[in-house]
C-alpha cells in the first residue's frame, strides 16, 4: 500500500518541476525502486515523462488522458482522466486538502541546490509528510508557476493527488522528498532547458498497438509490472 501511494504522489512530483511551452527538465529520482534521471519534456498542453526502465508517459492537459508508452512491445495503454480521479478519491488523497489541514510551513533550513539558495517548506498529510526546497530568486519563476496549470489541469491537478497547488510557492522547488511510512522518494531537479521539441513526440507512434489486456499496474503513477520499475 506504502510503495502504492509513494508511486501515486510521485507522477505529481513531476509536475510540481514541470511549466508551459517547449521546457526540458531533468530531475534525479531515488527511492523505492525508482532510481536514476527523469525526463520530463512540456509543449503547450501536453506532456512526456521518460523514467529508466519504465513506460514513456504522456499526459494531455486537454482530456486529463494518460498513455503509457511500452516501447520495447511497441504497444500502449490508455488511463482515462475519470480512472485517475477515482484512484485518487478511492485513496482520499484530497481529503486533508479540502479540509484545508495541510498547508506549506517554513521550517527555516536552508540549502544550496544547483547554485540556489532554497529554503525547506514541510507539507504533511495523514497518508504522508513531504519537504519542498524552494528557490524563491529562481529567474522566471514567477511566470514558471503561473504556466504549470496546462500541462496538468483537471484530472492531474496537484490539489487532486494532495498536493500543494502551485500558487501555494514562493518560488520554484528545486527538491522534493515525500515520506510514506519508512519509505521514501528524494526528487531533485538537475537542469532546465528551453528550446523546441517535436510535436511528433508527444503522440502516440503510428506502429504501436494498443495492449489488448493491460499489464497489472499498482497505480497510474507507477510503471507496470511488467516493464519493471516516477
């Protein structure tokens, strides 16, 4: 159940790194079977996530829709935006939020991240306890946070997962860490780049065929079972 959540949550770590137009983003992901980089690639309203040893993932802000990319099969698998959000109420990972119970606390530690100076928020649920690092002179962050909603409005809503909502930060979090009991994932963003990327890249490949029977998957947010283990 632990490693179920921790999967859950950590699709919307992602985003929590993640804004509008063409923007690359690579984060180190640890814990939990879900070490090494993550490529988290954004255009206009959709986005792709490639992880080592696990789907491709590809979110479209406009119908909430997740597609999970079996490359080495070349085959697919379609989560609709009204799966997500039954998991996620199933999972009642809203319900402190609504609740308004959770909220961002500075606890006055600080740490340099890529050259930033952050400083530590600590977010906490009753399904789990998070620490954002945030790095509130991060250039543009201001426009960064204003532009995250696209990619993830709807379904992948961060509110939606119990998260904090982005107008929540004061500049952009550098490094999250989300505690589940005695497990935990550390995500740290190493670089942010803007440039074009092919449109091509966020659909789906014309020689894949949809999977006929769905590989067994703990959660939309962890990879299949198969695939192996954001």
């Amino acid at each position: 159940m632990r490693n179920f959540l921790l999967g859950f949550i950590a699709v919307g770590i992602a985003f929590l790194c993640s804004a509008r137009a063409d923007l690359t983003i690579v984060q180190r992901v640890d814990g939990v079977g879900q070490n090494g980089d993550v490529t988290v690639r954004i255009k206009g309203d959709k986005e792709r996530i490639d992880a080592p040893s696990q789907p491709t993932r590809i979110i479209d802000g406009k119908t909430g829709e997740m597609t999970d990319l079996m490359n080495d099969r070349k085959s697919f698998v379609k989560i609709s935006a009204e799966q997500i959000k039954a998991a996620a109420a199933g999972m009642s990972l809203n319900k402190d939020k609504k609740s308004g119970g959770s909220k961002l606390t500075p606890t006055g530690k600080k740490e340099t991240i890529n050259g930033y100076e952050t400083e530590e928020y600590a977010y906490e649920t009753p399904q789990f306890k998070a620490s954002f690092w945030v790095a509130s002179k991060y250039p543009g962050a201001a426009e960064i946070l204003k532009q995250m909603q696209t990619p993830i409005a709807g379904a992948w809503k961060p509110s939606n997962m119990g998260m904090p909502d982005y107008t929540d930060f004061t500049g952009m979090p550098l490094k999250t860490v989300i505690s589940v009991g005695q497990n935990q994932v550390v995500t740290t963003v190493v670089s942010i780049k803007q440039s074009p990327l092919n449109a091509a890249d966020f659909e789906i490949p014309k020689d894949f065929q949809p999977l006929k029977q769905p590989v067994h998957s703990s959660s939309p947010g962890e990879a299949p079972s198969a695939s192996a283990t954001p």
